[in-house]
C-alpha cells in the first residue's frame, strides 16, 4: 500500500503550548502512529525534526521514519520549529505530505516567552538546582532570546498565513482554551484528525483516559526579573495584539505572569 502523506497528522507549534500532551493524547488511539525514538537524530517520539535538523538525511529517510506498521494507521510529526518554515520549506511540505491534517496551538506570547527561556535556561544549567537560578536583564538574557528565537516563534499571525497558503483547514487552538476545558479541545482535535472518542476500544479508552489526567513537560520554574518580564511584555505586545484580530481569541495568561513575582 503506497501513503499519500509521509505524516497525516502534522502539528506546526508553538513550542511550549501543550503540544506534547496533546500528542500524548492522541497516540493513545490505537488509529495513530507516533514513530520510534532515534536519539539523538529525533530525541523523541514525537518530533521528527525533518525541516531543520534532519533535511539532509533526505525525504526518503523522513518518509521511512513516519511509515507505520499498519499503513492505514495515521502518522504522526508534532515539531514546534516547523510553524516558522519558509515558504519554500511548507512548498516541500505539502508535496511530502499532500493531505495531512495540520494543527497550530496557540498560546498568549508573554507566557510561552517566558516557558521557552526557562526551558533554554534549563538546558545551559542541569547542574544547578532551581534555586540558584534567576533570568536577568542582561546581555546574557539577549542571547537567551536570540537563542530561543521568541520573536519568530511568537510571530503566530505570519507563520499562520505561510502555512494557509498551502493548506487549507489548518486546525487553530488557544493554550488557555486547553487548561479550561480540556475535553472540549481533545474532542475538536479529535474529529479534524477524522478520530473518535467514544468508539474507541475499551482498553483504548481507559488509556485515554489515564494520559487526560497526566501533564507531559512541566518548565522548571527559574525566577525571572521583572525587567524581563515587563521587557518582553512590551516587545511580544503587537505579536498579542495581531493574534487575537486574526483568529478571534483573547488571551488572559500574560496578566498572571505580570501579576506574579520574580
């Protein structure tokens, strides 16, 4: 049996926006596929890193990774960096993967700022424990950003409209939508992947159930100035503004960040 796409399910980002839970959660269909872990030329079972790290091993190489047991099953390839591919990167994309199904997660740019340079700090200090930690306004912080590329990741309006040029029922979801109702955002993200929950196995479902309740990647909470908070607040604040005129949602979680202390 020949596969028309080498990942029917893609997920695009945003890192740090629950993308790993979901995931999680709908590898616990028994109709979906999440490939085998290839450290450290994936890492995960999740992210297949094709458009940045891995291009060069070749589509056949990428093709093989996705390509399930069953080929009826739907793969899987959840990358938060592929939301901000060129054009000519998605061009390649939608040739690879002509009809996958694609889902975009959202979340308020402040917070997800903040979650992804804990996360990069988290990787440059494994040998200090939470505590003796603290993100400061200083030129080490500027190349924290750099390095975490918060300015294109938050850029959620132009990486959306790359990607819609291309493919034309791109699933969009709000972070805060998640942790108010999860079952409400499961359900949706179940049926745009052509999925459902309540004729799953029961075996299937007692699994599902069980990764409902299980929150995947939690960041290390390192304290932050709030000179960066208000810094990135100020910079991130037209990303917020664009965002929420283009899809209609209004996020609420950068009042928590702001409100909190460092």
């Amino acid at each position: 049996m020949n596969r028309e796409n080498c990942a029917d399910i893609l997920c695009i980002g945003a890192q740090k926006a629950s993308t790993s839970w979901l995931h999680h959660v709908l590898n616990a269909h028994p109709s979906t596929y999440a490939f085998p872990n290839s450290e450290p030329v994936t890492s995960t079972t999740k992210e297949a890193h094709f458009w940045d790290w891995n291009h060069h091993r070749g589509a056949d190489w990428y093709r093989d990774l996705l390509c399930p047991p069953e080929p009826e099953r739907l793969s899987m390839d959840f990358t938060p960096e592929y939301s901000m591919m060129s054009d000519t990167q998605i061009e390649e994309c939608k040739h690879l993967n002509p009809n996958a199904r694609v889902i975009y997660v959202l979340r308020d740019p402040l917070a997800r700022a903040i979650s992804a340079l804990r996360m990069h700090t988290l990787w440059r200090s494994k040998d200090k424990d939470a505590e003796q930690v603290e993100i400061t306004f200083d030129d080490g912080f500027l190349n924290l950003i750099e390095e975490a590329r918060i300015f294109a990741m938050s850029s959620y309006v132009a990486n959306y409209r790359r990607w819609a040029k291309h493919y034309d029922n791109i699933l969009v979801l709000n972070y805060e939508d998640i942790i108010a109702d999860a079952d409400a955002v499961i359900r949706r993200l179940y049926a745009h992947c052509g999925l459902d929950v309540d004729t799953m196995p029961q075996d299937a479902r007692a699994e599902f159930d069980k990764r409902m309740q299980k929150r995947v990647w939690a960041s290390v909470p390192y304290s932050v100035d709030r000179d960066v908070k208000y810094f990135l607040h100020g910079w991130l604040w037209p990303k917020r503004q664009a965002c929420e005129k283009e899809f209609g949602i209004k996020f609420q979680e950068y009042q928590d960040v702001l409100g909190s202390g460092a």
